[in-house]
C-alpha cells in the first residue's frame, strides 16, 4: 500500500499578498510575544495593539505564526486569540517548523523562524523585542541561539532593541561579525541591552533616518548580499530599567541558578522569571515599551522601502 502526504504548505493572507504585490508597506510581527512573552491578557491585548498602531499609520501588520499546524504569515484576530490562550503553544524556531506541521501544533514562531516565513512571503521589515545571541559558557556549552546563523542567509531587516542582557553580549557582537551580518544603530552607536538603553558595547555605524535604513537596504540587496540588517532600537532612557539595579538583580539571579543548579536550557527562563519576579512585574513593562518602538519605526521603514 503506497502512502501519500499532503504538500505543507505555507498560509500567507490575501491581505499580505495584495500589499506585498502592490508595494505597499507591510511589517511582519513575531508571536511569541504574545504566547511565551507576555502574561494573560496583556499578551493578546499587546498583540491587537501592534497590529492596530500599524494599520493606523497605514502599513499591513503581518503576525507570525503556527496555527494548527500551518505556518502562517497573516493571522487573524481570531487565531491569535487561539494562540496567546493554548496552554500546550509550542515555541517553534525554523528547525521545528516539520514537526509542528507534521504534529498539527500551535506554535508561537521566534524570530528565526518569523524572518524566514516573513521573507518566504516578500517582506521586507520584521520588527521584534529582542535578539537572540551566544549565552555565557557557550565556549563549553556551544549554547547559541539559532536567531544568528538563520539571519546570516535572511535579507530582511531587524528591528530590535538589542539581545537580552543575560546573554554575553560581546561574543554575540562577535558572532554578528563573523556571520557578515551588519548591526547598525539607531540615533546611537551605543548597542542597546534590550531592559537597557546601552550594554557597554559600541556599534560602529548608526543612522538618523528610515530612509537611510532603506537606502543601506537597497545597497545590500543590488550587491546581491543575503544577510539580515540587524537595526538596534534602544529603548527609552526614562523606560528602562536602572542599569545598576538590573547588575545587581542579574548577579543574584545568577548565584540563585547556580545554586538550584539551573544550567542548559532551563538558564533562561529561570533568569527572566527571576527578573520579572524581582522587579515586580516592570521587566515586563519594559518589555512592552521595546516592543511599542520597535513597531513603530519598523513601520516608518516599510514605509520609505515603499516609497
């Protein structure tokens, strides 16, 4: 008896489409956010709030996501609805993305795998919170997150408000480096902390304007270059979390995992849970502050790519 399999396929709205083929400004908005970010209901009420600030400025939100085990560029309102209430979501880099299409799987898409649906379906402009990186002790552990290789061979552009900063920040820089990817800052080239306006590490180039982003965009693409533009976003100073309160809470956070003997991949999600905890929930409103910038000016960018 021969087997047949359904094609996977992947689901992008006729909204995108339409914007996408006309040359109309579209973001694509990652999903985790809203499914392993956020807590009920500030994670669906953040989400309808992105995608609303974007029509409002004239540009097609693009939510990300897995729905019932269809990679999806587009969902509804609805389906988020779905997806930021599933108990059982998965979280769905680009190398899960078989076996949630394979198992019927929710699935809240990091940003590996947001950029590469995102670009699957012509988008240009993905914005996100934060980044992915090389955690501490990646030399032993080789600990590093999938955003950056994926990234590598993605040319869409990035905006973010840096990586966390339980990640080793110079050794992602490093690593950005090595993988040709280019990482230039907005209005500073001090490169953000995602809770901090400024990790301590420097940024070579910064730029003033979306237009000069999508001039550096359309330079990339005529030299025929297949790298993300990482663009660093850095939340607002009167936003962020104390720098010096947020060493003390991280020194703490990383003697109390050390001590409950947390390592791999459980490091974490136990840092971040320790840090919400610690702050009584204002890592999230952080959080959500990075998030709202990030939107915006991706919007301004799809914008001049439009025009």
């Amino acid at each position: 008896m021969l087997l047949t399999r359904t094609r996977t396929t992947i689901h992008v709205s006729a909204e995108v489409v339409s914007a996408v083929a006309e040359g109309r400004p579209v973001v694509a908005l990652e999903s985790t956010i809203f499914t392993h970010g956020l807590p009920r209901p500030r994670n669906f009420e953040v989400a309808i709030e992105a995608e609303e600030s974007l029509r409002e400025a004239g540009v097609v939100p693009a939510t990300i996501g897995v729905f019932r085990g269809v990679p999806t560029v587009g969902l509804t309102v609805s389906q988020i609805e779905e997806l930021s209430e599933d108990d059982s979501v998965s979280k769905v880099s680009l190398r899960d993305l078989p076996v949630a299409v394979a198992l019927h799987l929710n699935g809240g898409t990091t940003v590996a795998a947001t950029a590469y649906l995102a670009h699957h379906a012509g988008i240009k402009v993905f914005s996100t919170g934060g980044l992915g990186g090389v955690h501490h002790g990646a030399s032993e552990t080789f600990d590093e997150s999938a955003d950056m290789t994926t990234l590598a061979h993605i040319p869409i552009i990035v905006v973010s408000a840096g990586v966390k900063s339980i990640l080793d920040v110079g050794a992602t820089l490093e690593r950005f480096e090595t993988l040709n990817i280019p990482v230039i800052g907005f209005r500073t080239t001090k490169y953000p902390g995602f809770y901090i306006s400024d990790s301590g590490f420097a940024i070579e180039y910064a730029v003033e304007t979306a237009a000069q982003v999508a001039a550096i965009s359309h330079a990339r693409d005529d030299l025929k270059l297949d790298s993300a533009i990482l663009l660093a976003n850095p939340v607002a100073e009167d936003k962020q979390l104390p720098p010096t309160e947020l060493d003390d809470i991280l020194t703490r956070a990383w003697a109390q995992a050390e001590l409950n003997g947390i390592s791999g991949n459980g490091t974490t999600p136990f840092l971040l849970d320790f840090i919400q905890r610690d702050t009584k929930g204002r890592s999230l409103d952080v959080n959500v502050h990075v998030y709202r910038g990030n939107v915006a000016l991706g919007g301004e960018i799809a914008a001049a790519l439009a025009r």
